[in-house]
C-alpha cells in the first residue's frame, strides 16, 4: 500500500508531469492527457489488486 | 428549444422518481433488507462528489485552463489509498461514540465543546453557501439553454431572476421534503442514499452518453477531435501543463486539497462515514470510486475541445460550463439535450439534498439547540439526547427546514450578488478552501492526542478569517458590496496585507494562496496552542478515547498535578475494597522498596498505578477522570464527575453482576470437584476391595494347587506327608469356600438384596446354637467357655441363623486371639436399660488397641498384634457381624473385656409386644 | 552343587510347599515368614534366589526388594516375585525395583521349578 502511494504521488507529480509535457509537446500534444488517463486508470487497478488482496489476507 | 412545460414536468418527474426510489429505501431498510448494504451502492453514493460543478464545471474549466480540471479529480484517487486506515479509523470512531456530524465529531474529540461545534457549522455553513450557489446556477443555467436562451450569462448575468429564483424554491422544497423528513440523525438515512446512489448512475450515464454523441456523433471519435485540436495553436496548448495556468505548487496544492475534502467535506462526510453501514465497503469504494471519477471525466475533454472547436470558444468560461448540454441542443437533439439537462439536475440535486441534510442537522445540534438549551459545553453526549425528547422534535425538524431555506436564499444571493462572472469551477474551489480550514484538527483529532480545544478553535477560526480576507473579500470588492481600495493597496495602506498577495507572495492561483496562508496559520495555531496549553478532563479523556480507538487505553502517561497517597486510596476503596488498596500498595511497595504512608506525596507512577486500577473496575477513561478529581491541578467540576458516574454506575453494575455470576459458578465448581472426589474415593475403594479379595481367593487357591500338584508329580511321597498335604488342601478349600460365602453374604447386605427371615425368637437359644456350633473351636484350641445369660428369655424379632452367624462370627475371632494356653472366652447376655438386649463376647487375647475399635468392623481390615502373626479368617467376619446387628437396628462396638481382651459387644431391641418401651439406643459407656 | 533359594511368604501353606518343590528341585532352602525376617536371612548368607512374596505385615516384598537392590553385595541375588494380587501395574513395578522375575499366584509348580531352575542355570 504505501510502495502504490509513493508510486501514485509519483505518477502525478509535477515534474514527472513536466517531463511527460515536454516529451509530448515534441510527439504529439494529447500524449499528455493520454498519459494521466492512463496512470490513472493504472493507479486505479493497482489499488483493486490491492485490497483484493488485503481482503485474502485478512 | 424545448417547451417550459416539458422542462418543468420532465424535473417534476424526476424529483418524483428520487422520492420514489428514497421511500423504497426506507421501507426496505424498515422492513430489514436494506438495499444499501451493498459495496456498489456505498461507492455510487460517494460520487455525490461529483456535483453539478463536475457535470458542468469541468467542461468550462477543460474548455479555458485545459487540464487544471485534473487534480479535483486525482486528489479524491491519492485519498483513496488512504481509505483502508484513516477513513477506517473516523469510521469506527463514529460508529463507536455516535457521532453525528463532522462538527459533532470535532466537538466531541475536543472535550465536548460546543464552542467547536459551533464554529465548524459556521464554518460549514459558510463554505457550502458558494458550493450551494454553484449548483443553483449551474441548474438555472440549465433550465434556461434547454429554454432556448443561448447565452444565459452574457455579458453580466442576464438571467431573468425569476428562473433562478424559482429554480431555488423549487430545490430548497425538494430538499425540506427530502431531507427534513427524520429527526433521529444517528439513524442512517437509507432511502436517501439509495436515492443519491440513483443519481450518481443518472449523472454519469447522462455525461457518457451525451459526451459520446459529442465525440462520434457530432465529431469521429476521440482521433477527430484531438487532430482538429492539433491543429490550433491556441486550442493545441490546453493540452500541454503550461495551459493549466497552475504551477507546480498550484497543482499541488489543488491535488491535496480535493483529497482532503473526501474527509472535511460535510456532505461527503455525511455519506462516506455517518451513512457507511459496514467498514468493508471501504475495499471496494478505494478502487471503484475513483474509478466512477474517471469515467465521468472521459469525455470532458473530448467536449471542451470540440465546443471550441464549433464556437470558436470566444464566451468564456461561463458559456464554457455548460457545453455538454449547448452542443447537444445546437445539433437539434432535444432529446438528448433533455436527458443531458437531467442530468445536471441529478448531479445537483444529489448534492443540495446530501449538503442540506448535513448542514441542517449541524445547524440544528451544534448551533441553535445549544443555545435554546443553554447546556454549555456538555450540548450532546453520545445519546442522540436532542432526538429523544419528543417536545423538541417539531423545533428541530423546523430548525432544519429554516436552515435548508435559508442555506440556499443565501446560495442564491450570493452567486446573484458576489460570484456571477465565476466559474463553476471557481466557485467550488472556494467553498473546498473553507472546509479545508478542519483537515488539520481532524487529522490531530485522530492521531495527535494532545491537540486540544484551543488549538483546535484557533487554528480553524485564523484559517477561515484569512479565507474570509483572501478568497471572499476581494470577491465582495469587485462586486461593489465593499470597498476594493485595499485590493490594489493592501488594507491600511499596508502593501504586504493584500489580499490576493498576503505578504507579498504572488504568482499563485488565488485557490492556492489562500490555501497556503490559511492553512499555514491554521496549523501554526493549532500545534502552538496544543503544545502550550493544556487539556481539561473531559478533552483528555475524549482525546484518548479517539485516537487509541482501535486498541486498548493502556498508556503511560505522566500526570502534572499532586495528590496525596491518602486522598487516591479513599478514591480506590469506593471501588476495589480496603483488600484491594492494601495490595495496591504493597504491589507499590515492593517495587519502590518502601510502603508509602497516607500522609506522603503521590508520584506518578503511583497516580498511574492506581488510574490502571480503578480502571479495571471502572474503564480507563472514567479511572482516568475519576484519578484526577482527586490530583491537584487536574481539576474537574462536579457535575462532570456525576456525568461520568452515571456512565459507570452501569459499567459497576454490570460487573457486580458479572462477579456474582462468576461466584455462583465458582460454587458449582467446587460441588463438582467435591463429587468427583467423593467418586474417586469410593472408586478407588472398590478398587482395593477387588484387589484385596483377590489375594483372598489366590492365596488358598495357590495352596491348593501347589499341593495338589507335588501330590501329583510325586507317587513316591510317604504316606505321611502324603495326608498331612491332603489335610492343607482340605483346609484351604475349606477357607476358600468361607470367604466366598462372606463375600456373598456381604455383598447381598450391601445391595440390600439379603433375604431377612425376620421371626420371634429368643436370644437365649440362640446364642446356646452358637455355641454348639463353635464347640468344636474351643475342644481344639482348649479354651475355656463361660456363660452367663441372666435372663430366663430374651425375646426379638430376628433372623435366627444370620444372628447365629454373627455370634459365631464373634466367638471364633475370639478364639483365632486367644493365647494358645488358658484361653478363656467368656459369652453375656443381660437386659440393658430401655429395652435393649446387651451380648458380650469377651476373651483374654490381646485385645483391640483403641486407635483400631472402629476400623476392624471394616472390610479386610484385620487387627494384628505382631509382624508374624497374621490372623486367620476372611477380614470380612466382622464387618459382616455389624451388617446383621444394624440390620435389626443395633449396635455393635469393641471395648476391652474384664479378661483383660477384648469385649465385642452388641445390643439388640425387646420385641415390642414384650411389653418392653424403649425408643433410644444406649450409648455404651466409652 | 549348593545354590540356595531364600522362600518369603506370610502364609505357612505356600511356604511349606515352596520349600518341599525347592528342596525336591536340588536346592538348600531357607525360610522367611516376613521381609525383616528376610533381610535377616539375607545379611547372613546371600541366598542365589529367593522367591518373594509381596504381601506381607510390615514391610511388604517391593520393599524388601528396593532394599536388597540398595546393596550392591547382594546383586548377585536373583529375585522372583510372587503375588496374589490382580492388578495391573504390580508386574512393571516389581521389575522397576529390580525383580528379575514376577509370578502370580496361582502358578504352575513345574514352571516355577523349571523358571527357577533358569535363572539358577541348573538343568
């Protein structure tokens, strides 16, 4: 849980975001909303796996 | 354009259908098949997040700062990491103390304050009042494009008040029909959430499907619409973070504060923790929530971009707001347009219905009725008192109704008034800056204890002041309501106290400076005052009891006050007994090495010693009150301490009760193991009595068998020895047939199966048979017999021959302890007193040690003098012996003989019909 | 060839007829009516056996047979054990005290000569 915290902070920190922003400026400008979408929704599935887990353990 | 009529009966309808599905609610969860007892709908009722501010709102912001409408959204998504413990945690505290309110949560963890309560209702009620005003003219915007006014807002609001006006009425009825409809606020409001629940599936289809017909219908897809994006320059930038307009720390700043309003928010406070009915949903809501959050903001980009695309995007964010419903109705889908309409409705119906319940209900409990009590800082325990007394209950609901009004008159003048030319967006963020302000005292409230009252009252007040200086004055000054000299100049002339640049910070989002300052102070006021000043009674024992919720309340912690030894142990022995103070003490005493004295001076191991005592008996926060009634400078006013016994007489009680049961078992243990003794005693008895009549049986039986054998094996034997073997082999047999006879004579008395031949008969005669029989005895051992029967005729009722059997029973023990010379035995029989026989059997042997007189009538239980002389017999003949004289209701006992043996004496009763009376047995002289 | 068997019963029948099957089989017999007498014996000459009863007054035979197995000068002495009593356990703890055989009574004469005989390593 707080390895998929820090990574989900991580994910959508500016600078990581500026970095992905300037890569994106260069290929293409929507890469950047696809990005984030697309943490997102990976954020969102790891956050399942997770406490699907958590509930076998428990 | 669609007709007024169809738009009114198309809401009407809907509204129908809300009260529809929250009555079906509330009669399921009356009937006790709750619908909301389901992971799903916990998670579709969290998305009242989402209010009319997502539905339309985002789009405007997507339209104008592109990506800036993100972090509303990522921040509830990073929050939800943090469901499974800190959401938990308020949960069970909640569910634990009965909280009812987040202004109730915050009074009760700090002290009980009313004061705290209070001001987080203003607070509340403050902030939600733009929340509010956003979604009344997100409706009324609404209402007016399904109606056909193409540009509702230009240039300066030009909506005819009386839309929005009637929209207001309209939902402020709605919400007092809906949501005043119960008094008992610790009761959840089922059919509310289910009803919420409905709408956020209405809202969402409504955004997904209008937002597809936008993206395929209108355009080709999501590839459409972002190559036409591409190709202008102005639109391509809102894809990029520098046509956010944020900065780092605005994006930030934003993130964290959306994902704090997942706690702080009233409303979502009210539908995540007060209308949880099960902790585990929280799993299911961490993943599917922000899951929901994503899928309704799929397509505002989509619709954002293609609104600019066909209108050019020349209208600014108030046109912006409401592209999801302009672009349906510009391409003649009135349909569409419809159910879009419904579904900004929805989404800001959920909302007002959910922010009304919560606000009203802290209105009424945390604000007025403390007042109208006038019951000071102890306004409501953990009972739900206001909603038990049924005289105050119209009061509340009207408490209620009056707030839900007011709440959004007050909505509605102020975006009429104060936020027109706002974005929905905006407006949000404001109210989501004010509530912000009880992040910091509820996050200490639950892991921090010693923040306290005073931090807690002045953090949140400095935070909403600054709030109130950054964010709503400039708002007032622009829009004439005040002065807006100060905005340019700094208030006083002071240039550092600007309020949309405090302190010369500039280049923020005005969000995120005041943010920044508010909470800055917020914290600073609240770590300050925790760390210096101190908690009373009430606020340390609520302080424990919130944040060690989830374990027990063991904790060191070292008292400041004084207190004498003396004064603590008359505190404990009101609980645990004089015993119990004296082994506190000793316990005390053996660790310091010295027992304290009642005159000395507790320290704080001893205070903390005697806390865990007391609070065996009564609970570790009612120990730790009732311990520092006694330390000085701890001090607690009376009626406290009789709030806090009244709790506990219950708690006192239910152990007393508990201690009584425990003895009442403890006593059927005890008459358990007895018996079980008693089985074991008598077990192993019988045990040894089989043991023992074996070696009877073996010991003739092995005799036999050897001589039997050897005469066998050996022809040649002379005859001598031959007859004498013969002779041991007919003696044993004859002792061998001896104790079986006992044996079954005894066991047939003990089972009380022997077959008593009871007649007239005369003692005399009898004990003349006796003697015949046992003539052979005495010729053999040379023992001399005396009698002397003094009467002429000793009448009983009997059985002759076992009466005969225990008489010769008598004269042969005596003779197997007759010295082998001059053996004398002597046989009695004279008239005792009140009609009893007496019979002795006196001999001149070594007589019965006294030790021994009782036991040698037990079985095997044979008296002998010496280590070589073993007597001859069965061990049963005297035992035998005092079954048959009890039989006839005598008494048989041993004492020593005038011979200077020993004296077997029994007695048996006259024959009644001799004319003899005699009731009482006499005691034989010791 | 002189080996010597010790008799011990309290019950003159068996120990008149112990001592006619020990004498018949070849041995010298002497006779304890009680465990002091048998010790007593014992502390004159060490008997090659002797055939213990258990039940006695006084000091019973598992008694008499923890003291002699005491006495390391009289570890020569082989013990045989006999007994009226029927109850499980009295043959694990007569062989626990260092009895080297356990007979209950009623035996079979010939066996017990012919155990004897065994342990004596005659015949």
């Amino acid at each position: 849980m707080m390895v998929l915290a820090i990574l989900a902070v991580a994910l959508f920190s500016y600078p990581l975001l500026a970095i992905i922003d300037g890569i994106a400026r260069a290929h293409g400008h929507w890469w950047l909303p696809v990005y984030m979408f697309t943490a997102w929704a990976l954020i969102i599935l790891l956050i399942g796996w997770t406490m699907s887990h958590r509930q076998d353990r428990a | 354009m669609l007709p007024v009529w169809l738009v009114a009966v198309a809401s009407f309808i809907y509204l129908g259908t809300l009260f529809a599905v929250a009555s079906f609610g509330d009669r399921r969860a009356d009937a006790g098949r709750s619908v909301i007892g389901n992971p799903v709908v916990y998670t579709l009722s969290l998305a009242v997040y989402c209010s009319a501010w997502t539905y339309y709102g985002s789009v405007g912001v997507a339209a104008t700062t592109g990506l800036a409408f993100l972090p509303i959204y990522l921040g509830p998504t990073l929050a939800a990491l943090l469901f499974p413990f800190l959401l938990l945690k308020v949960l069970r505290i909640t569910k634990t103390y009965g909280i009812t309110s987040i202004a109730d949560f915050l009074a009760a963890r700090y002290g009980k304050s009313g004061l705290v309560g209070g001001l987080v209702t203003v607070v509340a009620a403050v902030g939600g009042i733009p929340y509010i005003s956003l979604q009344l003219k997100a409706v009324a915007a609404s209402v007016t494009v399904v109606m056909g006014d193409a540009t509702p807002f230009a240039p300066a609001f030009s909506l005819g008040a009386d839309t929005a006006l009637t929209v207001t009425l309209v939902l402020a009825i709605f919400a007092i029909f809906f949501g005043a409809r119960h008094v008992d606020v610790t009761e959840t409001h089922q059919g509310m959430v289910l009803a919420i629940a409905f709408e956020s599936v209405v809202k969402l289809l409504a955004f997904v499907v209008a937002g597809s017909f936008i993206t395929y219908g209108i355009f080709d897809g999501f590839g459409d619409i972002a190559g036409r994006a591409m190709a202008d320059e102005r639109v391509r930038e809102l894809f990029t973070m520098s046509g956010t307009g944020l900065s780092y720390i605005d994006w930030f700043l934003l993130t964290m504060l959306s994902g704090m309003m997942m706690l702080v928010l009233p409303r979502q406070f009210q539908v995540a923790v007060l209308e949880n009915v099960d902790e585990n949903h929280l799993r299911t809501a961490s993943w599917l929530f922000p899951a929901y959050l994503l899928v309704i903001n799929v397509f505002v980009m989509p619709v954002a971009l293609a609104g600019l695309l066909l209108d050019g995007g020349e209208e600014g964010v108030n046109a912006a707001d409401l592209l999801i419903l302009r672009l349906p109705m510009d391409a003649g889908q009135e349909i569409l347009a419809l159910v879009t309409y419904l579904g900004g409705l929805s989404a800001a119906t959920a909302m007002v219905i959910v922010a009304t319940v919560a606000l009203s209900t802290m209105v009424s409990n945390d604000l007025v009725l403390p007042v109208l009590l006038r019951r000071g800082g102890r306004h409501r325990g953990s009972h739900g008192d206001a909603g038990e007394r049924p005289a105050l209950t119209g009061l509340i609901l009207n408490i209620r109704r009056a707030t839900i009004l007011v709440l959004l008159m007050a909505g509605y003048l102020f975006f009429k008034h104060v936020s027109g030319g706002l974005g929905l967006a905006s407006t949000g963020l404001i109210a989501f800056a004010a509530v912000a302000q009880f992040a910091p005292a509820i996050i200490a409230a639950i892991y921090w204890r010693d923040a306290n009252r005073t931090g807690a009252v002045l953090g949140i007040s400095g935070g909403f002041l600054i709030w109130l200086y950054t964010l709503i004055c400039p708002m007032l000054a622009r829009a004439g309501a005040i002065d807006d000299g100060f905005l340019v100049e700094g208030l006083f002339g002071v240039g550092m106290l600007r309020p949309e640049a405090l302190f010369a910070l500039e280049g923020l989002n005005p969000v995120s400076h005041a943010l920044v300052w508010s909470l800055s102070l917020n914290l600073l006021l609240l770590v300050t005052a925790s760390l210096l000043g101190r908690q009373d009674n009430i606020e340390r024992v609520q302080a424990l009891m919130f944040v060690e919720v989830e374990s027990s309340h063991e904790t060191a912690r070292l008292w400041h006050g004084q207190a004498r030894v003396g004064d603590l142990c008359d505190l404990m022995i009101r609980f645990i007994g004089p015993g119990g103070v004296n082994r506190v003490l000793d316990i005390d005493g053996q660790r310091r090495g010295r027992r304290l004295g009642a005159r000395d001076t507790a320290d704080a191991e001893f205070v903390l010693l005697v806390e865990r005592q007391l609070a065996r008996v009564i609970g570790s926060s009612s120990a730790r009150v009732m311990v520092a009634s006694v330390v000085d400078g701890e001090g607690i006013g009376p009626d406290q301490v009789m709030e806090i016994l009244d709790e506990t007489s219950q708690v006192i009680e239910y152990s007393q009760r508990l201690e009584q049961k425990s003895k009442a078992l403890e006593a059927a243990t005890a008459e358990l193991r007895e018996a079980n003794a008693r089985l074991t005693e008598l077990d192993g008895l019988k045990d040894e009595f089989i043991a023992t009549v074996s070696h009877e049986l073996r010991t003739p039986l092995t005799s036999i068998r050897s001589f039997s054998e050897i005469l066998l094996d050996t022809p040649e034997l002379p005859e001598e020895e031959r007859s004498a073997f013969l002779a041991i082999v007919v003696r044993e047999s004859e002792r061998l047939t001896r104790l079986i006879n006992d044996v079954l004579d005894l066991s047939k008395i003990e089972a009380g199966r022997m077959d008593w031949q009871m007649a007239e008969i005369d003692l005399r005669e009898v004990i003349d048979e006796a003697l015949d029989a046992a003539s052979a005895l005495f010729t053999e051992g040379g023992i001399a017999v005396e009698t002397r029967l003094r009467l002429s005729r000793a009448s009983i009722v009997g059985d002759r021959d076992r009466l005969v059997q225990l008489i010769v029973n008598l004269l042969a023990n005596a003779v197997k302890f007759v010295p082998g010379e001059n053996g004398r035995v002597c046989v009695e029989l004279f008239d005792h007193a009140n009609g009893w026989y007496e019979v002795r059997v006196d001999d001149n042997g070594p007589g019965v040690p006294r030790d021994f007189r009782r036991a040698i009538f037990e079985k095997f239980r044979q008296a002998s003098e010496g280590p070589k002389e073993r007597p001859k017999g069965t061990g049963l003949g005297l035992t035998i012996s005092r079954h048959i004289v009890e039989a006839f209701g005598g008494r048989i006992w041993v004492e020593t003989s005038d011979l200077g043996g020993a004296s077997f004496r029994f007695t048996l009763r006259h024959m009644p019909a001799a004319g003899h009376s005699g009731e009482t047995e006499p005691r034989a002289a010791e | 060839m002189g080996k010597r068997v010790l008799v011990v019963d309290d019950e003159p029948n068996i120990v008149t007829s112990l001592e006619f099957l020990m004498k018949k089989a070849g041995f010298e017999v002497e006779v304890a009516r009680d465990g002091a007498e048998a010790l007593e014996a014992l502390g004159r000459t060490p008997p090659d056996l002797m055939l213990l009863d258990v039940m006695m007054p006084e000091f019973d035979g598992y008694e008499v047979c923890a003291r002699i197995r005491e006495d390391p000068a009289w570890a020569g002495t082989k013990i045989v054990m006999l007994t009226a009593r029927g109850r499980e356990g009295e043959r694990e703890r007569g062989l626990d005290l260092g009895a080297d055989a356990y007979v209950t009574k009623p035996f079979s004469t010939r066996e017990l000569v012919q155990q004897v005989k065994e342990m004596l390593g005659v015949g």
